[in-house]
C-alpha cells in the first residue's frame, strides 16, 4: 500500500523504498536525507505503509515543537490516502497543564515531580482539592473529544485551544487518546528515559518489541544519550539540601553523622578539588576522591556512608510527600543529593570518567562517555529509522550507538548544485595560538565587513564560540559593517529568540550574529531571501576540556579514530548546518564564506580556496538576474 500524499518529487521514491525495505525486515535504517527531500513525509510514508497492516505503532522522536507540528501536518495528509491517526505528545509545562500555569515553582519542575504531583492532584476526590480539569473530564467523559481529535487531528496548541474552551487538561487528553493512535509524536526523552518509556507503554498500550520508531535529527541522539545517563551535582544544589536540612531539624542520618555534617563535608570536598586539581575548567579526579574524602572528614566507613545516603533518599520522600499533602512541588534537594551520591557509588564502570567542574557554580559530575547503553531500547523495538540532513558518516552512527541490523543510505540533495557557492579564506585562521595575532585578526574583521558591504543580502555570521564573537566585536565590527544587526545572545531565552529572528527577517540587508551549533543554525529556516550569505567565523571545534578529552581517549579504545569521530566530524556537521539554512527550497540561492584556512581539505565539508570571497560573492550574485 503507497500512503505517500504527493507526487514524488526526485529521490522521495527511492527513500520511501529504502524505509519500508528496512522496517518490513525488522532492521534499522540509518540515511542522511538533506533538506528539500521531504524526510519526515517519506520516512511516515515508508514505515506506516507497512506498520499498519501489521498492527504496529509508530513512535516519532522530535527535539522541538515545531518537528511535531510538520509530523501532524504530514499525517493529516497522510490520511486523506490512508484511515491514519496521529498524536503529538509534550510533557508537562504550563501551555499542557493548566493547573501548573502561572505558578513559577510548579513551572519549574522536573517531568519527575510534576507526575508525582499531577498523580497526587487526581487521586483526591472530585469536587474537593483535586484537578479541576482532570476532574471535568472525569464528569463530561472523553468519547466526543477523542471523536474530535480525530477528526482533526490537531497539533499541540490546537489541542490546547480546544481543550482550554472545554475547560479540560490537554496533557490528559492527549494520553487517553495514545491508545487509539496509530504514529504517536514525542520528545526524545519520552523514549530515552526509562520511567518515562515505561508509562509511554503503558498509556498507548503497546509493547516496545511491537513498534517502529523514527528519529529525527538523530545526529543529536548520541550526545543526549550520554546526557541521559550522566549525573552532575552543583554547590548550589548543595546550599540548597543544606538549607532543607536545617528546615527539617537536621536529621540524624547514621550514627554520628547529621545531614548538615555530610553536606559540609561535600562542600569542602568540592572546593578542595578546585582548588588542587581544576586548572582551565575541568579536571579529572583520581578513583574514589569523594568516598576517600567523606570518609576522612566524618570519620566513617564506607558502610557507614551508605546508610546515610540511603537515609537521605528516604528524608527526600518524608519531604516530598509533605509537600502534596500542602499542593506543592513534590521537591526535596536532601533527596536528590541522596540518589546522586547512591550513583556516584555505583557508577564506577569503565564508561564513566568522574570529573570536578569549576567556575562560578563548582561541581562534582559522572560523566558517561559510552551512548551505547542508552541505545538498547532501539535494539528492542520492533525497528527504527535514524535520520538526519547532516548524519554522516553513518556507519560511525551505527557503531557508536551500536545498533543492529543496520542499513545505511547517503541522498543527494533535489536541489540545483549550482544554487549554491562555498568558498573558504586562504589567510585567517581561528586556530589556537594564531587567532590572537593581531594581523590575522584585523584580516578576519576586513573579510567580515567586505562580505557584506559588497552585496546587499541578509547574512547571517556564525561564530565558533561567543568568546571569539564577543572578541571581534569588541573591536567595533558592528559599528564597521553599517548594516542592521541582530545577536543571538548568551541566555536569550526562546521568546527574546523568536523576537530578534523576526526582527532580522523583516530588515533588509541585514546582519545576525549567531554562533555555529547553536539554535539559529541547526533548527530555523530562511526561505527565499530572508538568508542569502553565511559567514562561517573558523572550524567550530570543541574545546578540549578534560571531559572532551577522556571522550576522544575512551572513543579511540572501543571504537577507532577517537578525534575524527569526537571531533573532526561534529565540526563539520555544524558547518554543513549552518551552510544549510541558505537553501530550502528548489528556487532558493546562496554563498557561503567560510573564514579559516584550514577548511582545505576538510573531510565532508567542500568549499573552494579563495584570495578575495567578498569578490567571489559579487560575482555569484551578478550571475543571474535577482
């Protein structure tokens, strides 16, 4: 059965045959599918064809808002050639969950606390305290909304909209209706997560082996996975379980040790090893550095030491179930203390490298370095589709996640190569040790300002981080280009973002600075001529902390080319993205510069040498009639 809702354009036919090829033999299909192709359409496509007939789910894995909207989209079309139901999925926030809204604390709450909250707000009787909008679908049934939802099939904030006008929870009325959905949309973590997978399972009444699921971005999924799994605790985090601690009159954990004693104990603990070990912003600590050094303080065993973490755990649930009795945030910092010290303990696995963090809120973190783990729930399923614009080299993919019954498919793009012109500078550099030279910089500041003094195009810089945009700024390059400019800031939260994006959009010859990986270059598009030139500032490598290189050394032992795939390849990704937001669509057109030499040869990434790329753009816009 072909559900695919449009004429295939140029290499949709080819994706849709590779998806329902791979999933239709349960294995994983893992393909870069660039921009223009229609990935997400065509890996629906390809997967519900054939996970329909067979009574399958479908699990969509998203990393933003706006990727579960083009879900919803895609499916709606989807069903006007196939009886298909799709639901996008969100956690809790104050937009999903009205009794949240407007409390900052609840606002404020790991996914964690507000379920136990939400459980506790639903068990109490209706009519009384409990959830007036769980309660007011309880009286008024759920039949006639889900008739609704499918009939429309709404994306998130249309289910919101509705479900405010009836007075009712849209995250509950999203979760009844799972059950009867045939591709569910959701976050990473929804599937990531185990307890969270788990309920997932339990809401859409399916098991893992009998799903497919479909990972968008996927070149993000090894990252958050070792994210997942890793565990950092701050000196704030502390201040704070000291604080609850002296609110609950100290509580005695173990024979001579009170949880106040333990929290200090940590705390200087913490400061020591910045002060011994931390020279740029991380350090490696030496095996059992935090059990040797609680052990001398306190004068206790490692026996002893384990009682009082148990018994923090076990302070955590007094606090926290004291606090849904008072409708509040189920939080205890005395028990989140508690389990991260339990793990601490435990994870003292060859994946795990145990790391002090300095700055101006010290740390001690757990560090996974191996995502492979993570990734069993993906050799569960039933099958799965990774995919990505930017996803090679995909059998690095494949063996870091360590995936199997892998097959890997690179798509060219549908798009006119001649639409697009790269070129790299051959006299600058933002190599370490190089960069600060005065000549090259005022070099670099002179190839920025020419770039877009010469053309009158809306161009977007990216810098490799925002201590070398801060840097070339402070040497008036704003005041130098005399365009309008527009910054994505350190901390700009996603409003002020959206703000100053559409600020930039509505200019004419306008200039946003933006730095390489971040939210500007991996998830916004321009189309047309809202973006025409991108300035890529220097080969955006990682800086090489001690974490960075404890990953390099563990990835060069288990898998091979530790600095290629940790390094090397990341860059080149962010490049390769950044370049990306010029064309997205077939009439689009774009000239990207990129400034450092050693874009030469740069594996993945072409890009021509030249002496005069402000020139080079002149002449490429020149070429055609604009």
């Amino acid at each position: 059965m072909d559900v695919f809702p449009y004429r295939y354009r140029r290499h949709q036919r080819d994706i849709v045959d590779f998806v329902k090829a791979s999933v239709s033999h349960g294995c994983t299909a893992v393909m870069e599918s660039p921009t223009g192709t229609g990935k997400t359409v065509c890996s629906l496509s390809g997967v519900l064809s054939e996970a329909m007939e067979a009574g399958r789910k479908v699990l969509f894995l998203t990393r933003t808002k706006s990727q579960q909207r083009q879900v919803i989209s895609e499916l709606r079309a989807i069903s006007k050639r196939a009886h298909v139901f799709g639901v996008a999925m969100q956690g809790r926030t104050p937009s999903t969950c009205p009794s949240i809204a407007g409390d900052p604390e609840l606002s404020s709450g790991s996914s964690e606390e507000l379920s136990k909250y939400c459980s506790a707000m639903k068990k109490e009787e209706c009519g009384t305290r409990g959830c007036e909008f769980f309660d007011r679908m309880c009286q008024d049934g759920i039949d006639d909304v889900i008739d609704h939802m499918r009939r429309t099939m709404p994306e998130p904030e249309e289910l919101q909209e509705y479900c405010a006008g009836r007075g009712i929870c849209p995250y509950e009325t999203a979760k009844a209706a799972l059950t009867y959905a045939d591709a569910i949309a959701v976050p990473y973590s929804f599937f990531a997560i185990p307890d969270i997978r788990r309920r997932l399972e339990d809401w859409g009444n399916f098991a893992l082996q009998d799903v497919t699921v479909i990972v968008d971005e996927a070149h993000n999924l090894p990252d958050y996975l070792r994210d997942v799994m890793t565990s950092e605790y701050t000196m704030r985090a502390l201040d704070l379980a000291e604080k609850e601690a002296r609110e609950w009159n100290d509580p005695l954990l173990c024979e001579g040790i009170r949880a106040t004693m333990l929290t200090a104990a940590i705390g200087s603990a913490l400061a020591e090893a910045v002060e011994e070990f931390v020279v740029d912003e991380d350090a490696m600590l030496p095996p059992y550095y935090l059990q040797d050094a609680l052990m001398g303080k306190l004068g206790a065993t490692s026996a002893s030491l384990e009682r009082a973490y148990r018994s923090l755990v076990e302070m955590g649930e007094v606090v926290t179930e004291s606090k849904k009795a008072r409708r509040k945030l189920p939080r205890s910092y005395m028990g989140s203390l508690g389990r991260f010290l339990q793990f601490w303990g435990r994870c003292e696995d060859e994946i795990y490298v145990k790391l002090v963090n300095g700055g101006e809120n010290p740390s001690f973190e757990a560090y996974c370095m191996d995502p492979s783990p993570a990734a069993e729930p993906f050799r569960i399923c039933h099958s799965s589709v990774h995919m990505s614009g930017t996803m090679g080299p995909l059998d690095e993919y494949v063996s870091e996640l360590d995936l199997r019954r892998a097959k890997t498919q690179m798509f060219e793009s549908p798009f006119d190569p001649g639409n697009l012109r790269t070129v790299h500078a051959t006299d600058v550099t933002t190599k370490f040790g190089e960069f600060d030279d005065r000549d090259n910089r005022e070099r670099m500041v002179y190839h920025i300002v020419s770039l877009i003094r010469s053309v009158d195009r809306n161009t977007a810089v990216f810098f490799p981080s925002y201590r070398i945009m801060d840097d070339l700024l402070s040497l008036g390059l704003s005041e130098l280009i005399g365009r309008p400019t527009f910054m994505e800031s350190r901390g700009m939260d996603q409003s002020e973002l959206t703000d100053e994006i559409g600020r930039f959009r509505s200019a004419e010859g306008a200039v946003l600075f933006a730095v390489s990986g971040g939210r500007v270059s991996e998830g916004i598009d321009f189309p047309d001529r809202e973006l025409e030139m991108a300035v890529i500032i220097g080969i955006p490598y990682a800086f090489m902390s001690v974490k960075q290189k404890a990953l390099v050394r563990y990835t060069d032992i288990r898998l091979g080319n530790g600095w290629e795939r940790i390094v090397r390849a990341p860059a080149v990704r962010k490049m390769r993205q950044a370049r990306g937001r010029l064309i997205r669509s077939d009439t689009d057109r774009g000239f990207c510069a990129v400034l450092d030499r050693r874009a030469a040869g740069l594996k993945g990434f072409d890009a021509s040498p030249s002496e005069n790329p402000a020139g080079d753009a002149v002449i490429f816009f020149s070429g055609k009639n604009n």
